[in-house]
C-alpha cells in the first residue's frame, strides 16, 4: 500500500495562515479574534490573554522570549510590548 502525500500544498497553506488570515500586531487591543497560533518574532510582554477551551492562560500573562509561538484558540491578547503575528482560519 502507498501512502498518500498532501502534494497541493493545503497542510503548507493551513500553517501559514490560509494566504490571507494572518495579521501583524503591537500593543493594541485585540478582540474577537479567533486565531488558532499567535507567533512572536520578538521578546513580547502579554498584558491580557483569551482563549477558548483552554483554562490557565492568564499564566501567560507574562514575558515571552523571542521565537514563542502558542498554539490554541485565541480570542482576545493585549501586548505591553513587542510584536505578535496571529493565524485565523479563514
């Protein structure tokens, strides 16, 4: 039996946001977001954070080093500093 490979790029695509749901922020507010990765190309200091289904996230209510990246449904974040990219599935 073979094995199937995702030979159209669909699994590459899902990762990288979808070519289009992907957003660049600081430290605005966001709200009613639902990303499933936030990426943190930069040391960033989360102010608030969101989630749905996930219980304990305000542990994350802290400095997060550079190359962080969280994987869960994210709701709402509000950064003190730095940078975050967020992934939605669009």
């Amino acid at each position: 039996m073979g094995t199937e490979f995702d030979t159209d790029n669909t699994l590459l695509m899902m990762q990288l946001g979808k070519g289009g749901g992907t957003e660049v922020f600081t430290t605005a507010a966001q709200t009613g977001k639902n990303w499933f990765c936030v990426h943190f190309p930069v040391e960033s200091v989360v102010a608030s954070i969101a989630a749905d289904g996930v219980t304990g996230e305000t542990a994350l209510q802290t400095t997060l080093s550079a190359g962080t990246t969280l994987f869960m449904n994210i709701t709402s974040i509000t950064l003190t500093s730095g940078i975050g990219i967020g992934y939605r599935d669009i």
